[in-house]
C-alpha cells in the first residue's frame, strides 16, 4: 500500500541567479542545453515558483526552434504556466503563442502537430483555442492517422468547453462524417468516443446502422461500444433487450479483453439465466485460455460473484471451474476449490470427487515443490464432500489412507482426521477401514498422527480378529522388549549412588487358572522393575518400528496414548474372546510394554525425562488392567466414542448455522406493486427479454431489490464537527467501503455575509492519507454546500481526522478559523467475523508475533455475560463450540477470530475466572501480524469492558 515518504529531496528554489542560469542556456544555440534549460524550467514551475521574466525569452528563442523535444518541453511548459489574471481574463502576451500554435497545426512534419493537438485537449480558454478552430478541422483530413486521431480527441475537448456548442456548433455533424469513412481503429474509435460523449443519439444511430459488422470492428472500439451500451441501458431499462443482443454477439469476439467486459456487462444489465449461462461460460473459457495468473484470479473473482447471487446455473459450470486446477498456482487451486465446493450437489458430487480424487493420484506421481500442500487441499475438499454426502466417502477413503505417511504432517493429519470422521459417520465401511489402517500403520512416522490412529484403533476394532490384529499391530511397531539395556557392572559401580538407588514398581495381578487335571487355581503374576542406569538398544530405523522410533526419542505423550489403546483393546478382548488364557497373556504383555515405556522415561539415558501427565495416565492404565470395574470399564469402553459423537454433531451444528447465516433474507414489503408477467403483451419480445422479465419479477417478489436501510444506524454515523454558535455549522456523515472512507460534510453559513475562499482542511493520524486537495468555495448568507473528502486506509488500524474550516469575509481582510471535531475512525469498521479451524487457529496463534495483553476489569459477573459482550464489542466469532460452555464450574476459556477487510487476522483468547467475591479476573490475549490491529482491538476492549453495565 502506498505510504507517506519520509525523504526530503533537495531542490533549489528559483534564485535569480538559477533564473539567469535558464535564460542564458535559452537564449544560446546549443540544443541540449535548451533542452536542459527548459527542463529545468517545468521543474521550478511544478515547485510552485512562477518566474515571469522567462516567458518573453521563451517566446523569441524557444518557440521558434525546430527539435521535436524542445518543441514537446514547450508545450508542457504552455500547459503549466498560468494563463489568466486573478479576474479570469487571459493574459495579453498569450496572444503570442496563438501563431506559433497555428503554424505546428500547419507543420509538415506529424509529430508536431499531433503533439499540438493533444496539447489543445488540455487548454480551457477560448480566447486562445478560437483562432485555431479552422487548423483543427483541416487536421481531421490529414493523410496520416496518428494527426486524424488527435485531432478528433481535439475536436471532442473543445466542444466540451462552457462555450464549446458557440466555438463549435457541428461538431458532432462533423465527427459523424469521419467516422463514416475513417478506417484507422484508433481514430474511428476516437471518433465514436466523442459522438458518445458529446450526441449520444448519434452513436446509438452509427451503432444501429453498422450492427451486422460490429465483429469486424478493432477491439478498442469494441470496448466503446459497451461503455455506450452500458450508459444507455441505465437511463433506458426498456430498451436492453436489443442491446443484449449485441453483447451477446460480441462474446465471439476475438479479443479476450472484449469478451471479459462482455460477460460483465451481461451480469450487470441482465439476471435472465440465458444471459448468465453464456457469462459464465465466457468466464470459464477464459480461465482455461489465460496463462496470466492474475487474470485467472480475478476471473475466479467474478465466479465467486455469479455464484452468490445464482448458484443454481454456476452448479452446472462446476466441471468447467475444477478444470483451473491444472495451473501449479496455489492462490488459483485454493480459490477453485472454494468456488466448487460450495456448488456441490447430489447429481455432481461424484464426478467431482472423482476429479479430486485424480488429483490427489498426481501429487502423488508428480515432483513438485508444493505438492503436500496442494494435497493437503485436496484432502480437505474431499473431506468436505464426503461430510456433506456420506454416500461418496466409499469411493475416496482407501486412496486418501495410502497418504497417512506422508512427510507432509498438515496432510498426513488431515487425512487421519477424514478417516475418523468417516469411520463414525459411515458404519459399513467400519470393517474395511480398520483392515486397511492396520494394514499401513507401519508407515504412519508423525506422533500426532499415530495418535489419532491409534485412537481410532482403540475404538473401533470390536470383532476378536480386529483386536487380536489390532494388539499384534502394535506391539509390531514398538519392538521387542526392552526399549534399553542395563549398564555394564563396572559402569554401574563407579556411577553415583544417587543413580545406583533403584525404585521399583510392582504389579501383581490375580487371575484363575484353569489346571492340567482341569481344577480351577489362582495364578499371581508379578512384574517388577529395578531402575537402574541403562543404555538404549542399537538398532538402524529401518529395523524399527515407528512407534518405538517415536517413544525412543522422548515423545512420551504418544507412549499415553499407546497405553490408553493397549487397555481398551485388553478390556474389549475379555468380552469378545472365551479363553481367558489368552486374554490374560494379552494383559500381561500390554502391562509389560507399560512398565517398560515408564523405565525408559525415568532413566537417565534420555535427555528429558517422563513428564507427569503422561506418567499418570500410564499408571493409571496399569491399575486398571489389574482391577477392572464395569463403570470403569462403560466409561472407557463407550464414553470416548459418546464424546467423540457429540463434538461431530456441535460441528455440524455450527456449519449448518453458518450456512443460515450466509443465506440472502430479503423481504418484500406488503403494498409493493405486482406486476403479473403472464399477463403482459409479449409481442416483439425475444426469449432472452421474456426470461429477463421473469427473473425481474422473482426479484421483486423476494425483495431482492429492496435495500435494507438502517436508518436509526445512519443518524449515529453523523458526527457534528462544529458548535451551534460558530458562524459556520459542519457536520459529516462518515461512510466506510473496505478501502476507502468517504466524509460527506454539510456546511451551513449562519450569517448574513458571504463567505468567501471557504475551504475545508483536513489532515490524518494514523495510516489514513487524503486522496483530494482542497478546494476553495464561496458561500452565500444562510446557505449550504455539501462536500466530499476521500481518504484511502492502508491498515486495520484506528486513525484519527481533525482539520480547521478557514474562510473570509469582505469586511475583513484577515483570515477566520474554526476548528472541527475530531473524527476518530473506529477498528470495527474493517474487521469481520470469521472461522477457521482449530489447527488453523493454534498454527497462527503460534507464528504472530504481536501480542497485547488486556486484564479483565468489569463489572459483569456472570463469565457468559461477558464472553457475549467481548463478542458483540469486537465484532468477532467464538469458535469455542457451545457443547464447551456449558455448565458452572466458575472458569471459562474461549477463542474469538475475526478477519479485516485487508486479508489480516485477528486471534483472540478470553480466559477469565470467577473469584470467591463474585468478581472476574483474567486476561484478554489478542495476537496478530501486525501492530496496529493488536493495539486498536486491546483499546477497544479497554473502553468496552469498562464501559460495561
């Protein structure tokens, strides 16, 4: 974004002796140096310095040569100097020029007088341009295109002057004359712009007279003839119908920029499905025959629009659209798959998962640079379908499960995390996916994703096959026993006694036995461990199996989850297997690698011993394998699923009221006219006008046309800038649109005087920059003048508005200043709700650097209350479902996101405790990329949570 410059370039000022400097070097013969000269020259004027006394030398020494850059310089130096005294009269000496610009119109050579013509366009006095008038016209005939087209562009700028019609009455009679026989593109398109802008009539009948070869015509007249199109249907809705169909035969243009504005042009006059169907196959077509990425980018843009506002045609583009997955760009590939997903049906969504699915196959084949990531999209696309319809997830899941090992964790994670889902939302394919995921677990190397397998596994191998094949799974990959190897006996003598002290940890478990002579006994079993220092035991990674690789380097946490899964499936084991000497084998090797996995954490020989957490859990499945009750048994048995479940259907839960809150609501009022459309004349009506008609009348059935206007929330963007009792009232209606805040200030004359060089000043604070210099008015006793002041945002970041209204009056000659108000442009305006995932949100919340930490200080007692009020203040979501809200337990941790209207994020975490008194406390975290966003919202939420009631 453009910012201000804080380099201060040197430039003399305009001396006297810089000033006889430019003179000599004119008055010389020397052509470079005049060409300096005069550069120099044009430079002092842009600086604001006049330097009078150069005109004359310039008019004898300058305006008589012939050099084609000094003639140019010339001209722009015409162009700068002033021309009229402080009445508005033109100067007498600029009657000096008058012959010299007559004699470069009259010039042999074509560059001198299309240079002259085009300096003509900027000339606004009459006085000098009337002389000229018959030069002009001459220069329509000339043999060279280059003069005719400036010349046509000359003719169009005089008649546009207030006195135009009187210096100029049949110009456009004229203009309709060249243009019936000019041939050069250029200039027939000059030529049609002037009849357009100047007698619009003229070139509707030019346009009329010439359809049958509106294809042959060049692109930039083309592209005219559209503005013109576009100009008349605005003022004359009854009359598009004829003009589409000159749209719609320009979509066979050759041009790739003509059928774009096409395409627009249709979307804009025309909701008929006909005309929407051939836009957006003229989108499509361009996105597949542009190599540029931007092109392709905005073209998606454009898709995006059709697909708000007419998704029932885009649904049978959405083939056409997966096509632009073929480009290597990931902005192209993420922006199609969003498109397309949101236009999935049941008649298309198999054809779209298998396109998916083909893509996926590639990056598997293919050596690119980005592939996982790419994968990654494609992973979660299908996901995203086989969600929306469970019936595609058969076709998908066992070609996504080959990918569980993949290098790229975010993928590998993804694909485990669509397993999970599909495994409990489609029972038949239960069997098959946990076949196949023992079958590849092996090659699952990320811990996060050998977590979420292993629960998986833990859960839903139900059948005594499963478990067995699940139990021997596991114990494949983490290894025979033990993990390590005591240390040598001189080793150990000349260690610390500190480390020679063993702990131990005993177990004993009390199972019956059935005997040889088949009497019953009880068998006690007995593992203990002596902790002593040991080594671990060599082995290459090849021979090792993942889990062991993980748990060897210190990744204990995966080690609890490898307890949890062996206890599940030991507890499953006893009631799906009839022997009970199996089933106590099973539990003494599950205990066994338990009490290894505790070893290992607390010998020396890892750098970072067993952490607490996961030494509890671990314990804790130890104690229950050897005292196992039927509630503890439910809970670890059915409980987990049973949660499991719930958070799929808060999920769902959550999207589905996304997808309401999407959805357009428009209502129509109850006295609003019905126009019956079978009951119209349809004489002389194309099929493409009826169906227009049609989609009109839908839209006011709906309301579609009907804006929503808040008008209590309009009087509270109106800020009064001055005081009742200053002589001059201002107040300003504030309206901001993404990039741009438009102030609209009324200003009131409360005297009787008139007020004169009136002029609203304005500066910024903060990333704002005004667009617009001000301008000067005059303001007659008691009247009003509205004003516009733009200024372009470059940040989500609060910025301040403060100026001074300075005018004068005739009876004082001295300068009045009223100051205004400031106007402070509120962070709220930039910033939306938005959601992310959970991964997505904890991946940003680790990579932003800013932070900004709010206490919390309310008066508010209830934690929900106050959640509910930070969201309603910050403008942003809880992604935090409602399932995780409930109850009282006098805590509450809660994530909010929001994304602004530059594409930044806004990460925010509540985490507030309830104290013995009733009160709050607790701290705000707002993280993002950049400063300013941090520090606006943590202001916001200062003034909001003090100002709470």
């Amino acid at each position: 974004m453009e910012k201000s410059c804080t380099l201060l370039v040197h430039f003399d000022k305009g001396t006297p002796a810089l000033a006889n400097e430019i003179k000599e070097a004119l008055e010389g013969n020397d052509v470079p140096a005049k060409v300096e000269a005069m550069k120099k020259a044009v430079m002092l004027l842009l600086n604001g310095e006049t330097i009078p006394q150069l005109f004359i030398t310039i008019v004898r020494y300058v305006l008589p040569s012939e050099d084609h850059t000094i003639q140019k310089l010339l001209l722009l130096y015409l162009e700068i100097i002033d021309k009229t005294d402080s009445q508005g009269r033109v100067l007498p000496e600029m009657i000096l020029i008058c012959q010299n610009l007559r004699n470069n119109l009259q010039h042999p050579n074509e560059y001198i007088r299309g240079v002259t013509l085009r300096f003509l366009c900027r000339l606004n006095e009459s006085e000098i341009i009337e002389p000229l008038i018959p030069s002009v016209l001459s220069n329509l005939e000339h043999r060279h295109p280059y003069v005719r087209r400036n010349a046509i562009l000359a003719v169009m700028a005089i008649y546009k002057l207030p006195q135009g019609e009187q210096l100029m009455a049949d110009a456009p009679e004229t203009i309709e004359k060249v243009l019936s026989t000019e041939q050069d593109p250029s200039a027939k398109r000059n030529a049609f712009l002037m009849l357009f802008t100047c007698a619009q009539e003229k070139a509707v009948s030019y346009l009329f007279t010439h359809i049958d070869r509106i294809l042959d015509w060049g692109e930039q007249l083309q592209m005219v003839v559209l503005e013109l199109i576009r100009k008349v249907c605005r003022t004359n809705k009854h009359e598009k119908g004829k003009y589409i169909k000159i749209i719609i035969s320009l979509l066979t243009a050759p041009s790739t920029a003509v059928i774009y504005e096409c395409a627009g042009t249709l979307v804009s006059l025309s909701s008929a499905p006909t005309a929407i169907r051939a836009a957006a196959d003229t989108y499509c077509k361009l996105l597949q025959s542009q190599s540029d990425n931007n092109v392709k980018l905005i073209v998606l843009d454009r898709l995006l629009e059709l697909k708000t506002s007419h998704k029932e045609i885009m649904v049978e583009m959405i083939m056409d659209i997966l096509r632009a997955l073929s480009s290597p760009n990931l902005d192209i590939r993420r922006k199609t798959l969003d498109i397309a997903l949101e236009l999935i049906t049941p008649r298309n969504v198999d054809e779209v998962v298998l396109m998916l699915k083909k893509e996926v196959v590639k990056t598997q084949s293919a050596d690119l640079e980005k592939n996982g990531e790419y994968r990654q999209m494609l992973v979660q696309a299908i996901h995203t379908c086989a969600m929306k319809f469970p019936e595609v997830a058969s076709t998908v899941v066992h070609v996504l499960m080959d990918f569980l090992g993949d290098t790229n964790v975010a993928s590998a994670m993804d694909v485990v995390v669509f397993v999970r889902e599909i495994i409990e939302t489609n029972p038949k394919l239960r069997v098959s996916i946990i076949t196949r995921l023992l079958d590849t677990f092996y090659q699952i190397r990320a811990a996060r994703v050998c977590s979420c397998a292993l629960w998986i596994i833990g859960e839903y191998c139900l059948s005594l096959s499963e478990v067995e094949s699940g139990i021997a799974t596991i114990k494949q990959c983490l290894g025979e026993l033990p993990f390590y190897t005591a240390a040598e006996e001189g080793e150990a003598q000349d260690a610390p006694k500190s480390d020679q002290l063993a702990s131990s940890i005993t177990v004993s478990s009390r199972r019956p036995v059935v005997l040889a002579d088949g009497t019953y006994a009880t068998q006690s079993a007995a593992l203990e461990t002596a902790m002593s220092p040991p080594t671990l035991v060599q082995g290459s990674l090849a021979t090792q199996g993942n889990l062991r690789s993980l748990l060897l380097s210190g990744d204990f946490f995966l080690g609890a989850v490898v307890a949890c899964t062996l206890t599940k499936l030991v507890l499953r084991l006893e009631e799906v297997q009839p022997s009970k000497a199996e089933v106590n084998k099973a539990t003494t090797q599950a205990l066994l690698y338990m009490v290894s996995m505790i070893q290992l954490g607390q010998s020396p020989v890892l750098p970072h011993p067993i952490d607490n957490d996961a030494y509890d859990r671990i314990v804790l499945c130890i104690r229950l394998l050897c005292n196992t009750g039927d509630v503890t048994r439910k809970i670890w048995l059915h409980s987990c699923k049973e949660s499991f479940v719930n958070m799929l259907a808060d999920k769902q839960y959550r999207e589905t009221e996304e997808r309401k809150a999407k959805a357009q609501i428009s209502h129509s009022q109850p006295d609003d006219l019905i126009d019956f459309y079978h009951l119209k004349s349809r004489k002389g009506m194309s099929q493409l006008e009826l169906e227009d008609e049609v989609q009109d009348d839908l839209k006011r059935a709906t309301g579609e046309f009907i804006k929503d206007n808040d008008d209590a929330n309009k009087l509270n963007r109106i800020l009064q800038l001055t005081g009742f009792s200053d002589p001059v009232y201002a107040e300003a209606y504030v309206t901001v649109h993404h990039y741009d805040i438009v102030l609209d200030v009324t200003v009131i004359n409360r005297t009787k005087e008139t007020l004169q060089n009136l002029c609203l000043e304005l500066a910024t604070m903060g990333d704002l920059k005004l667009v617009e210099r001000p301008q000067n008015y005059t303001l007659a006793p008691e009247s009003s003048k509205q004003i516009k002041a733009n200024i372009k945002v470059s940040s989500t970041e609060t910025g301040v508005i403060f100026g001074n209204i300075v005018y004068e009056t005739s009876n004082v000659l001295e300068r009045n200043v009223v100051v205004l108000n400031d106007i402070h442009i509120d962070i709220m305006d930039y910033i939306s709700p938005a959601t992310c995932a959970d991964v997505a949100f904890r991946t940003m919340w680790a990579e932003f650097e800013w932070e900004n930490k709010v206490a919390v200080n309310t008066i508010i007692q209830d934690e929900k209350e106050f959640l509910d009020h930070i969201i309603k203040s910050t403008n942003m979501k809880c992604l935090t479902p409602p399932s995780a809200l409930e109850g009282e337990c006098g805590f509450l941790a809660a994530n909010l996101y929001a994304k602004s209207v530059f594409g930044e994020d806004a990460l925010v975490n509540v985490s507030i405790e309830k104290q013995s008194d009733g009160k709050l406390s607790g701290y705000i975290r707002i993280r993002s990329k950049t400063q300013g966003i941090a520090l606006s919202l943590g202001d916001k939420i200062t003034l909001k949570q003090k100002g709470a009631a």
